[in-house]
C-alpha cells in the first residue's frame, strides 16, 4: 500500500559467475505490513484518523467546559456545553426546535435543487459550445462577483413575503457554484478522450453520455459538496434578515433577548445540518463516480 514502510533486508553477496571475479550484491526487498494485509493496514489507518477526528473537538469542548466552571469565562455570555445541551435537548423534547430545523431543511434543499439543476445545465452548454460561453460567460462573470445577500432585496420585491425569497437566494448561490466547476471540468476534459470518441464513430449524445460526463462528473460533484455548504451558509444568513422561522431566525431572535444559550442551540444546529448536508453530497458522489479517486473508503484493489 502507498505510504507504508516495507523494510529491505542486508544486501547478500553472491559469488561472480567467473572464479576470483568481483561479487554481485543482491538488495531482497521484504513487503511492509501494508502490502501483506492492505485490508487490516486501512481498517488502522482509518480507526487512527476517526480517533484524531473525535478527540481534537472533544478536547476542546472539554477545555470550553473547564473554562466555564473554573470561571475563566463568562457563562452568561458563553454558557457551558453542559447547559447548552441540556437546553437543546429540552428544546428538542418540547417540540419548540424541530420547527425551525424543518423550515430551514426545506428552503436548503428546494433551493439547492434548482441552483444545481440550473447550473449543471448553463455549466454544460457553455463548456461544450464555444460560441454560447462567448455569448453569456461575461454577464454571468459580472453577477458572480455581486453579493449574493446584496441580492435579497430585489427578491423580495419580486416574490414578496414568504419562502420563496429565501428559496431564491439559495438557487442563486448554488447556481454559481455549480456552474463554474462544470463549465470548467468539461472544458478540462483531455483532447484525446474528445478524439478517441470522435474516431469511433459517437454522436453528440453518445460524446456526452461515455465521454464528457463520466470525465467531467468528479470536478462537478466536488463544485456541488461546495456548495452544499455554502447554501447552509446563505440561508442561515438570510432568516436572520427576513424570516420568520428557521434557525437564522432562531439564532439572531435569542441572541437580540439575550438568551446565549438557546443562541448557541441554533449554532450547533446549523453546524450539524451543514455536517450532514456535505456527506450525503459526498455519499452521492461515489456511487455515482466509482472510476473516481476517493479521499476515503475502502482500498482500491
């Protein structure tokens, strides 16, 4: 396996093949741990990074905990943990949490919906024809760059009150996103893939369906884990302005009555809906791309 040590045993002199002539030596390399048993050596190497990935936010919310207690902070501003948990959990239990987690579920996801749908498209076209990314590729650059929040204004005034400014806000974001890393994956595609299609013969669905989408569908799928949380990001911001639910709303309301702990309810919340929302992104990702390389998992054989 890549990465591990294998250990080479002393070189050997062996006799020349002439009587007095000079000896060869023979270097008799032995396979390392990782290479008699790829198998157990991963299943190591993962336990060690999934005991590394536990114990650093462990650590530190047990220095958090300690540091409320011993009064290092201020628990009124920064409540400890402890509290904080036991206030989501009876927040949870009273049903007065999962409301603003399902309106907050639901405009992520109808959102990031259409963003990918419509970027995956525009990102497609303009990567696969010249003349249509000469055409819209210079008024989309210049809306990129706008701030997405900037834009929430002109949503109201065209949706008025209600989800569907927040849905647009995220669709918007998303589009980008998506939009840019399929452009350019297609774009990216190597020449002789292009060629090798072309030699056999394939149409342009058949270029699209065994060339350019198995090539270009990793870089896509990684533009869309992007933005997966980036569309987290965006619609936390935008209840804190103009909603009346949701856990942007939740965070901003507690935090104005001055209620930190429920404030940092809705921060774990969020923090674990982004968590969530990235690996299933991800989860899609690999069955959907098994010929792609992969940061986890099982070893390739």
């Amino acid at each position: 396996m890549k990465g591990e040590s294998t250990a080479p045993s002393a070189p050997t002199a062996r006799p020349g093949a002439v009587d007095g002539g000079p000896a060869e030596t023979v270097l008799v390399r032995r396979p390392g741990p990782g290479e008699r048993d790829p198998v157990r050596a991963h299943r190591r190497r993962r336990g060690i990074e999934l005991a590394l990935a536990l114990a650093v936010p462990s650590a530190l919310i047990l220095l958090w905990q300690l540091a409320a207690d011993q009064h290092w902070i201020d628990s009124r501003i920064y409540p400890a943990p402890s509290t904080i948990a036991a206030d989501g959990w009876q927040r949870a239990a009273d049903g007065k949490l999962w409301p603003d987690v399902w309106a907050t579920l639901q405009r992520v996801v109808a959102g990031y919906a259409l963003g990918t749908a419509a970027g995956y498209l525009f990102g497609l076209v303009m990567g696969a024809l010249r003349m249509v990314r000469a055409a819209l590729e210079p008024l989309l650059d210049a809306l990129y760059v706008v701030p997405k929040l900037a834009l929430l204004p002109v949503f109201l005034n065209m949706f008025g009150l209600g989800e569907g400014p927040q849905i647009a806000l995220v669709a918007t974001t998303v589009f980008f996103f998506v939009w840019i890393s399929t452009m350019a994956a297609v774009m990216g595609v190597a020449e002789g893939y292009r060629e090798a299609g072309q030699v056999f013969g394939a149409g342009p669905w058949q270029m699209f369906r065994h060339v350019l989408l198995p090539a270009s569908l990793p870089q896509v799928l990684v533009g869309m884990r992007v933005a997966s949380g980036v569309a987290v990001l965006v619609i936390v911001a935008s209840e804190q302005i103009a909603a009346n639910d949701g856990l942007g709303h939740l965070i901003f309301d507690s935090r104005t009555l001055f209620q930190n702990d429920v404030m940092f309810v809705g921060i774990v919340c969020v923090a674990v809906l982004g968590v969530v929302f990235s690996e299933l992104v991800r989860f899609i990702g690999r069955r959907l791309t098994p010929w792609a390389p992969r940061d986890r998992g099982r070893p390739r054989p």
